[in-house]
C-alpha cells in the first residue's frame, strides 16, 4: 500500500477556512478590489534572515472569484494524481482547493498582446535603466558584497549579471508580486485563455502546480501563503515553483532555501540558474558586441538561428555581410540577434552563449540585453 504524506500544513489550511482576499500585484497593475478577510495563519513564520531585501509590506488585497474547482473534471483527475504519485493526504487536498480562487485578472494579463504596435528596444530600455533602480541596485549590491563575490567565484557569473536579473524582475526585493501562487496557477492550469498555444501553457501551469504543493509540503508551509507574480513567479529572482526546487540554492547555509526573504539564497540560485542553463565561467570580454549589416541582407536567416544558443562562427556570419568594429574573440560561436526600434534603426549584435544564457531566465532579447546594460550601469554607479 502506498504510503500517505500527513501534509500538515494542508490541514491546518483546511481548518481555518477562511477564504482569504487578494491584492493585485504592484507591478501589473490588475483591477483591485481592496476588500480583504481574515487569513489562514501560516504553519510557522518565516524568519528573516541577514541582508533581507527593503521589501514592500505584502498582502493579499484583491478578491477572487469563488469558484468551485472541484467539480470540475480536470481538478478532480489533478487531485487523484497527487495522492496516487506523490501519496497527498486526498481530504486534505480536497479541504485546499475549496479555497482557491478564480483570477480573472491572471487570464487577462497573459492574453497576447494586440498586434500592430511595433517593438522598441530604447523604450523598453528605459523602463529599467533608471535612476531609482540604479540606486536601489548600488545599495543592494553593498549590502550583499560577500554573497556576490562568493557567488562569482564559485559559479562564475559575475555580481554584475546577478544583479541586472533581480533589478529588472523586483527591483531588488520591493515587486515580488502579490498573487496567492496557488490560486492563479489553478485558474491558469485549467482556466486558460483561447491561444494557439493554449495547451501546452495549460500543461506548464498544471506542472507548476504539482511543484507549488510539493514546494510547499517540502518546506513545510502553508501552500496559500505563498505570494508571487500574476504568472505564479515567486521572490526576489522571480522563480516559478519548479524552478525552486530544481535550482534553489541554500546559500546563507541555514537549512532552508527561502527566496522571498533571504537575498543571499537569491543571489546563489540566479546563478546557479545561470551555469545550469548554458552560462559559460571561462568565457571572457563582452556578453555581445555590436554589429554592422550589410544592405544585402543576406543575414537575415541568422536572426533566431539555433534558438537560445550561439552557433555562428564569425567568418560565417561576416560571409553573410555581418561584422563589427569590436575585435571578436577568435573560435567563439555567436548568435546574431535584432534589437527593433520603431521608427528608428535596429541594433544588431554578436550574442554570446551567456547572452543566451540569460535568455533562458526570459525568453526576450530585449530582457537579456536590459539585464545587461541595468548590471554595467549599477557597477558603474558603485564608483569602486
């Protein structure tokens, strides 16, 4: 007989039956409705711990709407899944998901976006190389020194790129998101608008799902205590559920991984993210380098070539009239990439594999190269 697991805290979240009221995240900016009830009290508070981001006060201040997931077929099948693989206690995980909401405003927000409006690099841009994010990364970076210095020598990755990344996703701790995880991944998991790629995001979120429960029951917490993005990211690197558990790091050695309080575990995880996902340590010089193209345009089949990955000599993408005036390290592979403007003229650039190891985090070329540029002008803030 297989075992069951007493998931404590999923009892205990049962009991207390309240139907907690949400807030939309900051940062997304959904419809609000600034009712709140009383909340399910978590198993145990989370300590803070040294060098914890200045984070904003986080609550759930939206209201979701009631909907009885259970009756629903896919739910039901979720729910069997979970206790015959994973060995959930089956009232206890009944009792949760008589909780959770519908979030409407989570199946709004990851609607494509109309067509028409032309990309622009510089504009996106300007959204994250900013003075308040620049000064809000210089006093993150000093208050978190050694775990950056420590993070690069034993990954790699310099404090520079770890600090772009947590700067564009929360600036620094202060947006994490204030969406219950478990109720926008449920409302995504089996309530997902109509796209042509509407299953297999359905597929993704129900997955994140089973990672947020078994998330939860590792860390023993109360799964609707975990707060995160319209999109179910979770702390200070944005981390989805999965990604937690396949590349948390414990980095301020307590025993627990703790991404929402601890901005040393971040800083150890987004570069462990970063090595496992492609990242380079001995690759030197420049992540990209600008490049010229000729009018030819014989180029254009490189842009995407390879996916998220460098597999362009530099003599085969100057056969095809790309060059730069940066001199290229000789036997690198690059990756040509675009970076749209409107009206104005694209840039285009050499990208290196830790170009596109970044793009893993987000699946952007504008992303990866503000992660950059937001790195480079927060070291050159420091002054040192």
């Amino acid at each position: 007989m297989r075992r069951r697991f007493p998931l404590l805290v999923l009892a205990l979240a049962a009991a207390a039956g309240a139907h907690v009221a949400h807030a939309a995240a900051t940062k997304d900016k959904p419809r609000a409705h600034p009712k709140a009830s009383a909340a399910a009290k978590t198993v145990k508070a989370v300590k803070a711990v040294k060098a914890a981001p200045k984070a904003l006060a986080r609550k759930v201040d939206y209201e979701g709407e009631q909907v009885n997931f259970r009756e629903w077929k896919a739910v039901a099948d979720f729910e069997e899944e979970m206790v015959t693989k994973h060995g959930f206690e089956r009232d206890a995980l009944k009792a949760l998901i008589a909780q959770v909401n519908y979030i409407d405003s989570a199946v709004q927000l990851v609607k494509p976006a109309p067509p028409g409006k032309p990309k622009n690099w510089q504009a996106y841009r300007d959204r994250f190389i900013e003075p308040i994010r620049i000064n809000a990364g210089v006093e993150f970076w000093a208050d978190n020194a050694e775990a950056l210095a420590r993070a690069e020598a034993q990954y790699g990755v310099p404090a520079e790129i770890i600090v772009g990344i947590i700067g564009v996703e929360t600036v620094y701790g202060r947006n994490t998101g204030r969406f219950r995880v478990m109720d926008v991944l449920t409302t995504l998991a089996f309530a997902y608008p109509e796209t042509p790629n509407r299953d297999a995001r359905m597929r993704f979120f129900r997955g994140e799902l089973e990672n947020t429960l078994l998330l939860a029951r590792q860390s023993n917490m109360d799964p609707l205590s975990l707060l995160g993005s319209f999109a179910g990211a979770v702390g200070l690197p944005q981390f989805m559920p999965g990604s937690i558990l396949a590349f948390g790091v414990d980095f301020d050695g307590n025993g627990q991984i703790d991404l929402r309080n601890s901005a040393v575990d971040a800083i150890g995880s987004v570069a462990n993210f970063l090595v496992r996902h492609g990242w380079q340590p001995g690759q030197v010089g420049p992540i990209a380098y600008p490049a010229d193209v000729s009018p030819a345009r014989a180029w254009e089949s490189f842009i995407g070539k390879g996916g998220l990955a460098a597999t362009s000599s530099a003599e085969e993408l100057a056969a095809a009239g790309v060059v730069s005036a940066s001199a290229l390290p000789a036997g690198m592979l690059f990756g040509l990439i675009d970076l749209q403007n409107g009206a104005e003229a694209t840039e285009y650039w050499f990208a290196t594999d830790n170009f596109f190891a970044i793009t893993h985090y987000n699946r952007s070329y504008f992303y990866a190269m503000s992660v950059v540029e937001l790195g480079r002008a927060v070291r050159a803030a420091r002054g040192v």
